[in-house]
C-alpha cells in the first residue's frame, strides 16, 4: 500500500501568505464571519480549520448569519435530509445576497464532492459564490483570496480524489473542555448504503508524533475530553510504513502526562477485537466508552450492507468487551429500512438491541444515496412500513435507557463538568467517563474539571447529580 499522500510544507506556506493576502484585503473592515455545520463530528474538526483560517485573516466571529460579511455552511451528503436541510438554509440567504452583493457565501464539505450537487448550485444558487470539495479545503485562503480579487463565482471540487493529509493549518476550537482530533481521514469500506467513501476519499494514517503532538498543546491548552477522530478508527496505521496499529496508539497517548479522557469514534467491527479492548482496560485516561455501530441484526442484511461480520461475531465482541470492562458505555448506530429489509429481518434487529442492552442508540431510517450500489437494490417494503419498524425500535430502545437510567440512582461518580451555568435547579452540565449527559448542582462547581457527584434522579435524556 502506498504511504498518504502529505500536503508539501512549500504549499502550506503558501496558504499563509494568501492568509496575509486577504488580511491585506480587509484591513480596517472589521468584517465577521459565519460558520454553520452539518454532519458529523469530523466536518466540525474541519470547520475548526477553516474558523482558523479566518481568524488569522482577522474576521471576527459571529453567531448571526443576518450580521456576517462572510457566510460558510459545512454540508453533509450522509442522508437526503442532511442534503435538503443545506439547500434550505442557503437558499433562505437569496434575500441577504440581494441587500449585500458584497456578501461571501461560501458552501463545501461532503456536498460540494458530488457532481449532481455542484451543478445545482452552479444553476439554482446564484448566490453562493465560493464552493469547494473536502479536498480542497487547506486550500481555502487562496480561494477566499479568488473570490475577492477575481470577482468571480469560485468552484473547486478537484484535487486528489483519494486524499492528503494537509499538517499546519490553523485552528479555532470552541472553548471548554472538549475537543476533536483527527488521527486519520477517509475510508475504504464502501458500505453499500455509504456515500462517505465516495466524498472522503481512501483511508490514510496521520502520524503519530503529529497526533501527539497535537495532543500535547490541547492538554496544556486545557482541554480534558479529547476525542479521536476517524471513520474507521480501528484501521488506523494500516497504510503507514510504521509498526503501529490503534491499540499501540491508545497506549502511547495514554502515556501522555494530564489529567484528561481520550475517547475514539468510529469503531468497524470487523477490525475492533480483543486488542483494542485489552488496550482500552489497561489504559486509565482511556473512558471506557464504546460506540460500536452493528447497522442490522440479520446477517442477510449485514452481508448485502458489505459490513464483513454476522450478528454472532458482533456478540462474541460485546461479551469480550463487557468482560474486559464491566462498566462499558455502549452506543451503536442502526439503518432501518435497507432495501430488502424484512418484517423478519427487522426482528433480528429488534432482538439484538433487547439482548445488547446499549446506553445509547442512534437509529436512522434508510436513505438512498445515488451513486451507492444498494441505491441499485429492490426494495419492496412501503415508507409507512419503515416508519412503523422505526418507532416500535425507538418504544423499544427508551424502555432500556429508562431501565439503565434507573440503575445510576445514588451512585456516586467522576464527572467532567463541561457547560453551564443557567438559572436551574441543576444549573451545569457534565459528562461521565461514558459520555452519558449530567445535569449537575452544588457548591464551587467549575467548567472544565472533574467532580465527585451523588446521582439523584434520572429521565430517558439525563442524569441529575449533587456535587459531593
Ligand atoms: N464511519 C462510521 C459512521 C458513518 S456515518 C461508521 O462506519 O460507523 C454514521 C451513520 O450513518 C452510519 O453508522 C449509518 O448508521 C448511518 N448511515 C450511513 N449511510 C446511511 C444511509 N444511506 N441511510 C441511512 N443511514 C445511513
Ligand atoms: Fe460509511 Fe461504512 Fe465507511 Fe462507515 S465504514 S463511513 S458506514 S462506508
Ligand atoms: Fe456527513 Fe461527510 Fe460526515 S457525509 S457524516 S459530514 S463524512
């Protein structure tokens, strides 16, 4: 396999003088910016970048769209709905655009790596102005610097369709105790119902020094609850020359001295196994939280969904992991509705969600992607069909999470309190090791630490705790 391929120092460079390049532009404006994000946690550790790259442009952010000189929306090609909900929201700025042709919009993420979207906007959004591929995006100074001197709708959705690895760029992170770390970007699973692949490009490693790295200042930074980022997280150092896999990963960023959590998200389970878990166990700053999407119950399904494993193989997973650590926080994600989904195929589902017992379930009704082979497959079950299997598994999912809520009444635990303070009886927010949400109350409570708190009561959304 060959190494990722690695943006070159010279090019990033460049970036920084086309960074200064708009500085110079807007010297003195006291512009703002916009940023809106959709989809998952990796377009938010990208939007990160571009929030930035604008900074250092010297825009100022704002949370207000109406009051932006410069507006960006991170888009999602996941479901048609993420897909719908962009076009609204940028089609609602026409108006804007109208008032102030001096107005920036500037649209990319997964959306803007589609052809059939790209031509839509080129010929029914006249009003965004700058449009860019996943690929492109450490090239955004010099775009944004186009699309100022040039005066000129912008559109780059080319560059390496497998992907690099752009090291350098500037971030912007929300202020807190959490934070995203991209450890590797792309996949090469090609799920039959997935369009990630086709927008993100093939799987490729950061390296390790550079993760740590990067690690290291968010420590000092301050940052406690910093989650690894990649889709297939479990694969990670495959294409890299190094003896290096995710589990040594775990252990080498474990070693990193703080006071702080790692957490991870996407595990395959085709690639998760006992020497991921055995890491998890051993390693104390890993939180022993898990989200292990299993997709269908029906090895039929699984089979025509190209996920590599049955419903036994998932199981065998859980009970090793349960055993290894008996206080495992466990999510997983579903499709309802894949095309050939039946009523018996759907019970199978059913079944292992009652036996699993997750903390936590996010459940999605089948969306057909264009392009995707099982946008291809027949599919005979009605909406109202899928809509029905859909409910009765949420009727089923918030009887389990009622019961495990239950189960945390007066017991104490470590949080990490990372939000508040509004005029409520429970006034902050908190996480545990798990990730489960925390409404917390007490003397002396500040963001960003960890806390002893005695559960009082729970509800299906949240625990309510009483700092000890
Ligand atoms: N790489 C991660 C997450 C990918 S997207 C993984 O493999 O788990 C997050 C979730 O969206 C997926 O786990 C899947 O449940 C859901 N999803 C992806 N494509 C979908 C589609 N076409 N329709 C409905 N749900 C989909
Ligand atoms: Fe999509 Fe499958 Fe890759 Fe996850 S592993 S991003 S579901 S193709
Ligand atoms: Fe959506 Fe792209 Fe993430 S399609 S789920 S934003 S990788």
């Amino acid at each position: 396999m060959s190494l990722p391929n690695i943006v070159s120092k010279e090019q990033i460079q460049n970036q920084y003088t086309y960074i200064d390049g708009v500085a110079e532009l807007i010297r003195g404006k006291q512009l703002r910016a916009y940023t809106h994000t959709f989809g998952c946690q990796q377009n938010e550790a990208d939007t990160e970048r571009i929030r930035g790259m604008l900074h250092e442009m010297g825009y100022e952010m704002t949370d207000s769209a109406e009051d932006a000189d410069f507006i960006l929306f991170n888009t999602c090609a996941v479901r048609e709905h993420a897909e719908e909900r962009a076009f609204g929201n940028i089609g609602a700025l026409s108006h804007l655009k109208k008032r102030r042709p001096d107005l920036i919009i500037a649209l990319c993420g997964c959306m803007a790596q589609q052809d059939k979207n790209v031509q839509k906007i080129k010929k029914s959004y006249p009003q965004v102005t700058l449009l860019f591929g996943t690929h492109a995006l450490w090239r955004f100074p010099s775009l944004l610097y186009r699309t100022m001197t040039e005066k000129k709708r912008i559109f780059d959705i080319g560059g390496d369709e497998n992907g690099e690895i752009a090291e350098g760029l500037p971030v912007m992170r929300e202020n807190g105790a959490k934070a995203w770390l991209s450890i590797m970007y792309g996949c090469n699973n090609f799920c039959t119902y997935c369009i990630v692949p086709y927008v993100r490009g093939r799987e490729r490693s950061r390296r390790p020094e550079e993760i740590e790295s990067e690690l290291r200042d968010l420590i000092s930074a301050g940052y406690k609850d910093i989650t690894l980022l990649g889709q297939n997280v479990n694969s990670y150092g495959k294409d890299l020359e190094l003896d290096i896999d995710f589990a040594d990963l775990l252990r080498r960023l474990n070693a990193v001295e703080g006071d702080f959590l790692i957490r991870f998200m996407t595990s395959h389970p085709k690639d998760a196994g006992p020497r991921l878990f055995d890491a998890m166990a051993d390693c104390s700053k890993v939180a022993k939280q898990l989200h292990l999407p299993f997709q269908s119950g029906s090895d039929e399904i699984l089979e025509r969904m190209n996920r590599r494993y049955t419903a036994a193989d998932y199981r065998k997973l859980i009970t090793y992991a349960r055993g290894k650590m008996p206080n495992l926080t466990l999510s997983s994600d579903i499709i309802v509705g894949f095309p050939g989904e039946t009523e018996a195929d759907f019970q199978q589902t059913l079944a292992l969600v009652q036996e699993i017992q997750f903390d936590l379930l996010f459940t999605f009704l089948y969306s057909k992607r264009s392009g995707t082979p099982a946008a291809e497959y027949e599919d005979n079950a009605t909406p109202a069909e899928k809509q029905n299997r859909f409910e009765r598994l949420l009727r089923a999912q918030d009887e389990i999470v009622a019961k495990r809520q239950d189960a945390y009444q007066g017991k104490c635990m470590r949080l990490l309190v990372d939000g508040g303070a509004r005029g409520t009886e429970y006034p902050y927010t908190a996480r545990t090791e798990g990730n489960l949400l925390v409404c917390v109350r007490g003397d002396d409570i500040r963001i960003g630490t960890f806390i002893e708190a005695e559960i009082e009561k729970t509800s299906l959304r949240c625990l309510f705790a009483r700092k000890r």
